[in-house]
C-alpha cells in the first residue's frame, strides 16, 4: 500500500516528514489528524482488521467537524490523503522519521513494542510513548538505541487541547527532545518540557488532585456530581481557559500572588491536613514563583492586565452563549 498526499519539505518545514502512529484507538486517530492537518505523511499500524475498516471513517469524522470550525490549516480531503492504514509494523514505520505509540498503559506490552520499534527504525528516528503515567525508563532502558525515546503525552483529545508534555528519560537525546518539541510546535501544540519522570507527569497530577477533593466532597454529601462539574466548567475551568492558577492568584488579588499566598495559603494548608496531605506552600517557593509570573505580568501593570484578562472572558463567555450543554439543563450553562 503507498502512502498518498503531500508531506511537508524537510528543508522548510524540519526535521519530520513523515510520523507512523501506533495503534487507532481514540487517542492514535486523534494524532493521526493533528499531524496530517499539518502536513505530515502519516502512517497508521492497527493490528485489528476490524480497526483497521473503520479508522478512515473516524478520521473523516474528526476532520470535517475541525475544517467546519474554522480550525483546520488546509481542507479536511488533503489531510485525510496523507493517512494511510497499514496491517503491519515494519510497512507502517517504514521510511518514518517519528513514531508515536498509542497503545494500552501497560508497561509490558509497552516494552515489547519499543524492542520492536527500536529493531525496525533507523538511528535518527525518535520513538515517542503516548503513556499517560508510564515513565519512559521504564519500558526504554533496555534498548540498544534508548536515546531516541522518550513520553509525549497529549492533551485529550489533542485536535482540541493543544498541549503536550515532553518527557525525557536521563538516557534520551537532546535531540530526540527538540526533534519531538519542534515537531509539536509545527502542528500548533505547545510542548511542555517535563524536568523529572514522575509518575501522572503534571496534566494527570493535576488532573488527579481535582478529581480526589471532588470524589470526597461527593463522598461527603457536600455537593452533587453534576453541581461539581458545573462549578469547575463555569467557574474554574472557564477562568483556566484564559490564565492559569499562578496567573489568576496574581491578579485576583491585590498584592498579587505574594498577599494571596499570605492570607490563603495557611487556609489551603488547613485543608490539605483534612486529607492527609502535610504539604503547606514554602516562602521560598510563594517568592520563586511570584518572581517568575511577574516576569510575565508585571505588577505595575496589574491593573491593565486584569483588564486584558477580563476582556478575553468576556470574549470567550460571548462565544459560549447558547452553546450546547452536554449534561443537558440540570447542568445550568449560562444562556443555553
């Protein structure tokens, strides 16, 4: 089977031209698309027939809806000619210069298939693990070519969250990091460079944390389910949407991160020893941190920043008016 469509030049476009996908799952068809829609030749290895017949549907699916949106470089009929589908490892990673594995979080099929990988490529290409909390030391440190691996962890779905944490081994390549990096960026992610391996990373640690204090004040009869959901979706998750926590204890208050540390901080900690968790925020991190937001937003420009933050959210709140609400209307999404 040829691989159809045009991939971008090397000369213009760096160091990847063509990418082989690992697995068609949600996740493997997902990339599939974010490289394709930037000009990649993308090669999709299923072992499942089944898989296999109806991954050119899926992608067709994910396309159209993001040409439709607006958010797609090109048509959706060009990037879908750059996937193609292939029954067998050694066809999908030929002639590829990176491959990203979407397979199950399982550490030791995740180890035979980069033994696999690691046989079946050239030296130059970079053979990244879409693992949401396997380190790649795990499931790399016994390869020949172990410099060329590392985790590349997306965003769920990345199409849409355009975000991915870059996560090297002490054993991987400078290289493979800016090859990985570069090519992420390309494709309009931002790769986020991950200094430790750690197990969740940062997305899912975060993720994790939220998802604890929530099962527990359910658990407690605090609040319900949907009522959870609806404060982080129109409270948190929208004011997230524009700053981030740093960003936003920086400019909810004045004084900014240094006073909301001081007055909350002790009140965070109170409730971080309701959970167990003996953890309080140190002086020395409040002030690294605060130092390196107000590099960004100055504090003598607080005030002209808290009038860019509140226009992007009105900006964002005007889009969102009368926007489909998933949880139907118990989930009281202002004007649907």
């Amino acid at each position: 089977m040829d691989a159809a469509g045009a991939a971008v030049d090397v000369d213009s476009g760096g160091a990847v031209a063509a990418v082989a996908v690992v697995g068609s799952g949600s996740i493997g068809v997902a990339w599939a698309t974010v490289f394709a829609g930037a000009g990649r030749a993308v090669r999709i290895f299923e072992i499942d027939p089944a898989r296999r017949a109806v991954v050119p549907a899926e992608v067709e699916a994910i396309l159209d809806g993001l040409e439709a949106a607006g958010v797609l470089e090109g048509s959706a009929s060009q990037a879908r000619a750059r996937i193609t589908v292939w029954s067998t490892l050694a066809e999908a990673v030929e002639g590829v210069d990176y491959v990203q594995e979407c397979i199950g979080e399982d550490v030791e099929v995740k180890r035979r298939m980069f033994a696999d990988l690691d046989r079946l490529t050239g030296p130059d290409v970079v053979l990244a693990s879409s693992s949401s909390t396997i380190e790649a030391s795990r499931f790399a440190a016994g390869l020949d070519g172990r410099e060329r691996c590392l985790v590349v962890h997306p965003g769920n779905p990345p199409f849409f969250l355009r975000v991915a944490e870059v996560v090297p081994a002490p054993f991987t390549s400078e290289r493979s990091i800016r090859v990985a990096s570069e090519l992420l960026q390309s494709c309009g992610i931002a790769p986020i460079l991950i200094n430790a391996e750690i197990e969740g990373f940062v997305f899912n640690r975060l993720q994790g944390a939220l998802l604890r204090e929530a099962y527990c004040l359910v658990r407690d009869g605090v609040v319900s389910p949907v009522d959870l959901d609806t404060i982080v979706r129109e409270g948190l998750g929208l004011r997230w949407s524009v700053i981030g926590p740093f960003a936003t204890s920086e400019l909810n208050t004045r004084g900014g991160l240094r006073r909301h540390a001081e007055v909350l901080g002790p009140v965070y900690a109170r409730m971080g020893l309701e959970r167990g968790a003996d953890d309080p925020w140190s002086p020395e991190t409040v002030e690294r941190v605060a130092a390196r937001i107000e590099e960004a937003l100055p504090y003598d420009s607080w005030d002209e920043n808290v009038r860019v933050r509140d226009a992007a959210m009105m900006e964002l709140l005007a889009v969102r008016r009368g926007a489909a609400n998933p949880l139907g209307a118990g989930g009281h999404v202002a004007g649907a």
